[in-house]
C-alpha cells in the first residue's frame, strides 16, 4: 500500500486540530489557573488526547461502527501522531525560554505555541506517512471510511 504524503499530511492536520484545541485549553487552563508548568503540561496533554480522540472517534463512528470498536480504532490510529506530537510540541513550550511563565496576554506565549504546533506537524507528518504505509495509525480509519 503506497501511502501519498497527502494522506499522511491531511492525517496529521485532523491529529492537529485535536491537539491543538487541547493542548491550547491546557495551557490556557493551566497558565490562568496558576499551575506549576509540570501541572499546565500534563493537562494540555491529557486534553490534547482527548480531543484528539474525539474528533477521529465523530469521524470513525458516523462509518455506523460500534463504539467499542471505534475506540480501538481511534487508539490505534491515533496514539502513535498524538504522543509525538505533544512531546514536541510540550517539548518547544518547555523550552522558548520564557514562554511558560509569559502568560496569556503575551505574544510569547502565542507565538510559542503557534511555533511548537508548526514543528509538531512537521515532525508528525512523516511519522503518519510510515504508520499509514504499514496499515496503522490513520490507514486504520481510511480503510472504514471506504467501506
């Protein structure tokens, strides 16, 4: 199965969107809340999976999938893109120097965290295009979606 960089970059982009909507409720969550960076980082990433999650699960289920079966798919599909991309992405918050304690209103802190995402992506991209090239990750849910 010859995976394009396409499909391996539209995968990544739908892993983007729910990582990005949870890793930014994270840091905002966490940055207004006061919270020690360890704190604002574990929830972005917990957010950044569940949100990333969701939206593969919206994708997977409207195939008319059960849900327990959904979810396998969205773990196997997802969990691989999702971690790399927050490990980067967390990673570069870490650390710009400042970007963590800039705060909301900050232009560090949004162009840090527009930076960080931008080389996730980067970096999760050919992550995809190889799990997607064996039959994981994505491919998983491509198959479904054809069917």
């Amino acid at each position: 199965m010859n995976a394009s960089w396409s499909t391996a970059v539209s995968a990544t982009l739908h892993c983007l969107t729910g990582c990005a909507i949870g890793e930014v409720l994270g840091m905002v969550i966490g940055t207004s809340a006061g919270l020690p960076t360890w704190g604002t980082v574990v929830l972005s990433v917990a957010l950044a999976f569940l949100f990333g999650y969701a939206l593969t699960l919206r994708g997977v289920l409207k195939a008319g999938i059960g849900l327990g079966a959904a979810v396998k798919l969205a773990l196997a599909a997802d969990t691989v893109s999702i971690a790399v991309m927050e490990v980067v992405d967390n990673a570069v918050m870490v650390v710009v120097p400042g970007a963590m304690d800039a705060g909301l209103a900050s232009v560090l802190f949004w162009g840090a965290l527009a930076f960080s995402l931008a080389v996730a992506f980067v970096l999760t991209v050919p992550v995809n295009r190889w799990l997607i090239s064996r039959g994981k990750g994505h491919a998983v849910v491509h198959h479904v979606h054809h069917h």
